[in-house]
C-alpha cells in the first residue's frame, strides 16, 4: 500500500516538472519570436542614416528656396522703394506743369498789352491758381500778422517799439512761412513789438535827440 501511494506520488511529481518545463518552453518559444519579429521590424543602421540623408537634403532644399525667394523678395521692396522716392514728386510736378502753361499762354497774350490792369488780373489768376495746387497737397500759409510771437512758428528779425500793441506781438511779416501737414518747413519772418520799457527808452532817446538839436 505504501508502494503504491509512493508511485504515484512520483508521478504525480514527474507530470508536474513535464508541465513546468513545458510552459517554460512555449514561454521562450513565445520570446524568441518576439525578438525575431522586432528585428525584422526593426530597419538596418544603413537604412536608417539613408532616411535621415533623404530628410536632411529635403529640408536643405526647402530652407534654400526659402532664401531665395526672400532676397528676390527683397530686392523688388528695394526697387520699388527706389522708384517711390526718384518719382514721388511726379504729380506735383505735373500740376506745375500747369501754372507754367499759364505763364506762357499769359506772355503771349500781353505781347504788346498796355492795359496794366489786364496783366495784373492775369498775374492773380495764376498765383490763385498756384496756391490752390499747393494748398491740395498740404500747403498752407501760417498766419503771423498781429498774432503773439511763436518761436515755433515764427523767426523774428527785429524787435521794434509800438504803442498800444501788447508786447511780443507780431506786428508785420517780412517773409511768409508755410507748413506742410503737420511740420514748418519754413518759419515766417517777422518784426516784433518791444515792452514797455523800451517804448520809454525810446521815447527818452527821441526827446533828448530833439533837445540837442534845438540846442545846436
């Protein structure tokens, strides 16, 4: 009896070191088809430099296109940057052209002209005209004449004494000055009004100038 359970026991130990070493087997069966599988999957170092050249040489393409068209980019911004400035004053010259026409047409209809008034009719007609021209393109005359001294605006020449003017005050214009848009291009030139005090000293010179004459 104790044989018998003996064998089986045995048996029992065999059958279940043969399924071990079975699942063993199937389990690195199992891994060495996955290591095989990855590979063959798996592409060559050759094959992989290859792909990296291809990719390389793809985008160094790109990348020189991208300079290309930049500079020709560039340079037709240059061209056309050189054209705006070498012929931006195309219109203003054409409507010139026009004021130039009316001089001529003037000289030849006063050709032998003795009505002076007719002259200078046509002379004001021109001159409206021109500044018409200029006014469209932003021009305008800055208005100086008894108005407080600017030096922004204005560019005195002469500071002289005036009774009953505020002091400071422009009191005539000697050259007119003109803006463009928002910016003086010329300053107007002006005689200013002395304080006060000067008018006094003034006053003062004139009077002891008359007293020493008398005396002469």
């Amino acid at each position: 009896m104790e044989k018998k359970l003996t064998v089986e026991k045995n048996e029992q130990s065999n059958s279940s070191t043969k399924d071990e070493q079975l699942a063993d087997e199937q389990v690195s069966d199992k891994l060495n088809g996955d290591e095989k599988e990855a590979a063959a999957e798996k592409p060559s170092v050759e094959t992989e430099i290859q792909r990296l050249e291809a990719e390389n040489k793809e985008l160094k393409d790109k990348f020189l296109r991208k300079v290309a068209e930049f500079e020709n980019y560039k340079r037709r911004i240059e061209n056309e940057q050189i054209n705006f400035f070498k012929y931006a004053n195309e219109n203003l010259i054409k409507d010139l052209l026009t004021i130039l026409d009316d001089f001529e047409r003037s000289l030849n209809f006063t050709n032998g002209e003795t009505n002076q008034n007719n002259v200078l009719e046509g002379i004001k007609l021109i001159r409206d005209k021109f500044q018409k021209i200029l006014l469209n393109y932003g021009l305008r005359h800055i208005e100086a004449l008894n108005k407080p001294f600017d030096f922004h605006l204005h560019e005195a020449l002469l500071q002289v004494p005036k009774e009953g003017v505020p002091p400071h005050t422009v009191i005539e214009e000697v050259e007119k000055g003109y803006m463009l848009k928002d910016k003086v291009i010329r300053h107007t030139k002006v005689i200013v009004s002395s304080d006060e005090e000067q008018i006094d000293e003034s006053k003062n010179d004139s009077s002891e100038n008359r007293n020493e004459k008398e005396k002469e």
